[in-house]
C-alpha cells in the first residue's frame, strides 16, 4: 500500500511541476538550481592569462603629452595614437625620469597580442585605471604656479569620477618617476598604486612596496646589442668603473668618500661628471670596458646609473642600505649584481679587494645572465614582449589582488584598521 501511494504521490508533483512550467509560473533552472542564477563572480585576475585591462581617461593634452610639446598645451582633444608626439632624441637628462610616457604610449598602441596590458573603452570593464601629470624642471615662480594648478584640476578631476570614488583611489595607477611629478598634492594621492623608482623621496605613510611598484629609470646610454667577444672577462680592462656628479644630498654623500678611497687605483676610473652628451658617449665606452660598474646612493637610493650598467652589461656594484629594486618578485638580482653596505664599501681597500677574488668563471656567468635580462630594462615604442613596458604593467597585475582586499574589506568593516589599535 506505502508503495502505491509513494507512485501517486510522485505522479502528482510531477504533474503539477510540468504544468506550471507550460503555464510560465516556474523557471525550472532557478527552481532546480538557483546558484545558476546568480551573476557570475569576477574571478582574480592572476587566475587568468588574459591583458590586464586598463581604462584610461581622455585627459586634455596638457595634462601629459602636452608638457612635452608647450605648443600643444593648450589643447582642449586628448592625446591619440596619430597625435602623440614622438619622444625627442636630444631629451638628455629628461628621458631617464619618462617612464610615464613610454607606459601612456603603450595603452594607446593598443595591441593585444604579446601585450601584458590593454586599453579599454568601458570603465566597468577595467581591472585599473592609469593617469599621469608629469612636470619638467620648475625655473620659475610662474612655472610652479601653472604647475600646481593642473594638479588641483587633474585631482579634482579623478574625485569626480565614480570610479575612483569607488575604491577611493586603491586601483589607480599614477605614475610618480619623476622628482616633481605631482609634488604639490602627493598625499592626496596616497591610497593609489603609485609608480615610483625608489621610496627616498616619500613618507612611509604614503608609499611602500605592500601597494607600489618600483620601475626602472629609462637607461641614458646604448644598449650594447653586440656585446660577443671571444673572451669577454679579458676584452673588460678596466676593473671598476664609476663616471657621474659626486655631490649628492643624503646617502649620496658617500660617492665624495668613495672619491678619495678609490683615487690612485690603476684599474680603477672613478670620475667626477656633469652628464651631457659627450659624457653620455664616454660613459657608453667606459662601461663596455669595464668588468664592473659601481652604483653607490645618489639623491636617493638607486640612480640611471644602475640600468645604464645592466643594459651594457658591466656587473653592478650596488653600495646601499636601503635600496629596493624593479620586477624583484621575479628577478633575482644577485645572479647578475654585487652588494655591499655603505659600511663595507668606506672600509678601505675592502670592496677592490674583493672584487680582485671574484673567480673569472663566476663573472662570465653574471656577464651571460646580464646580456639575458637587458631586454627587461628597455622602453621602447612600440612596446615589445617583456620589455619594460610589459613587465611593469605585468607587476601591476600582481598588486591587484590585495587592492580588491582592501576594497572589498572597506565596503564593510565599521572600524577600518581595528586591528592597529591598542586593545
């Protein structure tokens, strides 16, 4: 008896079930299996092989590339593949702090394939946002004046989009290279992905490697792209090899110490210089010449002379405390560089000593690993398969997961950092 009424009762439900589903009063995926309805999850972007996509605002032109063109400035149209100008080949000094320029151009050659990161049309598609205001060597005080104002404008500008309101700014990427880029309202930018080549010139409660990415200085001397002698170690006469202006503010005190430490040495060039073109092209010389290449502090930490060292394959000698460097997630820098703290290296004799003990063998091999790892340094236009460009924005990638954290956890904690506060 149980089992004729266990038929009826099943015949019945399924009769009422088929004929709501005819008569429209039932969806029978949502009945069956709500969780497909649903709107899909946004999966991490790290899970994924795809570009990142980046929304780039239609800034007017004097916002960025028209700093680099005063003639343009004024110009109301933002910047566009036919329009944007051609980096100058007599910029000197100027192309060390463009990485801003070579990242801008990238998004708007836009090219998919091989590309780390792509440009799109629709904010709501967008794993990041990019937008820059960058300024030359202030001489005047007019100069500052115009300067300030196009920050409190750009500024003004992103805190009146919803979509930097919506993470205040957490999935922004500003580039901040240059030594007076954004100097007037830095701390309003703090919460953003801020592009720096070192944090010497920032407060900790604004930069730090948790939420920045370190870049390169764009290297000033050639590549050397023919670098294939029978005996590399040989072919390099000079042993050490350091050519830059020796008066610096703060760490860079020591390149004046080190001046007189390293005077007299035979194999040693340690020059005090103004960098222009003629020094540009003695110190493209030197550093092919030489097995290694010092990088003591300037201003801050690093220096262009670190990249322009990688990029002529001459093995770096970096004397810093406190120097964080590019891509170190991927790159392993001691497979190609040399340490020493500023103590080891004012010791003297101490830092030549060692470098006369470094094995033949172990340089060729860091001499190798360098002529493999060049390609990582260069900017270039259009941007090709890890190069700079690409590596850069491929570290951007890497900040977004803990930038969707701490979006995500602002959205709904009361107390934002409870857990800094004495308990």
């Amino acid at each position: 008896m149980y089992v004729k009424v266990a038929i009826c009762l099943t015949f019945a439900i399924l009769l009422l079930i088929s004929c709501s589903i005819y008569v429209g009063t039932i969806d029978a995926k949502s009945y069956f299996f709500p969780l497909l309805q649903l709107p899909p999850l946004r999966l991490s972007l790290c899970a994924t092989d795809r570009p990142l996509r980046v929304y780039m605002y239609d800034l007017p032109r004097k916002f960025n590339a028209g700093m680099m063109d005063r003639g343009t400035s004024q110009v109301a149209a933002p910047a566009t593949v036919e329009n944007f100008p051609p980096w100058p080949k007599t910029s000197g000094l100027k192309r060390q702090h463009s990485v801003e320029y070579w990242l801008m151009a990238s998004l708007l050659y836009n090219e998919e394939e091989g590309s780390e990161a792509i440009r799109v049309s629709d904010p709501e598609m967008a794993d990041a946002f990019f937008s820059f205001n960058k300024h030359g060597h202030v001489t005047t005080d007019a100069e500052a004046d115009a300067d300030r104002q196009l920050q409190v404008e750009l500024l003004e500008f992103l805190r009146q989009s919803k979509y930097y309101q919506r993470s205040r700014g957490r999935d922004h990427e500003i580039p901040m290279t240059h030594p007076n880029a954004f100097r007037f309202l830095r701390q309003e930018l703090n919460a953003s992905i801020l592009i720096v080549v070192d944090f010497g010139r920032y407060p900790r409660n604004m930069s730090s490697l948790s939420k920045d990415l370190v870049a390169p200085y764009v290297h000033v001397v050639d590549s050397f792209t023919d670098d294939d002698p029978l005996d590399p170690y040989e072919s390099r006469t000079t042993l050490l090899f350091f050519q830059e202006n020796t008066v610096r503010k703060d760490e860079g005190k020591i390149r004046v110490k080190l001046a007189n430490i390293l005077a007299g040495i035979d194999d040693v060039h340690y020059e005090n210089s103004v960098r222009t073109p003629k020094s540009f092209k003695m110190s493209t010389k030197g550093m092919r010449l030489s097995k290694f290449c010092l990088h003591p502090a300037g201003d801050t930490p690093s220096s262009c002379r670190l990249f322009d060292a990688i990029v002529s394959h001459c093995v770096p000698v970096i004397v810093s405390d406190k120097i964080e460097l590019p891509y170190e997630d991927e790159i392993d820098y001691t497979e190609f560089s040399i340490f020493f703290s500023m103590k080891e290296a004012l010791e003297p004799g101490y830092l030549i000593d060692q470098l006369r003990r470094f094995l033949k063998d172990r340089w060729i091999n860091m001499w190798m690993r360098l002529k493999n790892v060049s390609r990582y340094y260069e900017f270039q236009y259009p941007p090709k398969k890890e190069d700079a460009v690409n590596m850069l924005w491929r570290q951007m990638k890497h900040k977004l997961p803990g930038v969707r954290l701490a979006v995500h956890r602002n959205r709904r904690l009361k107390v934002p950092d409870w857990w800094r506060r004495k308990r």
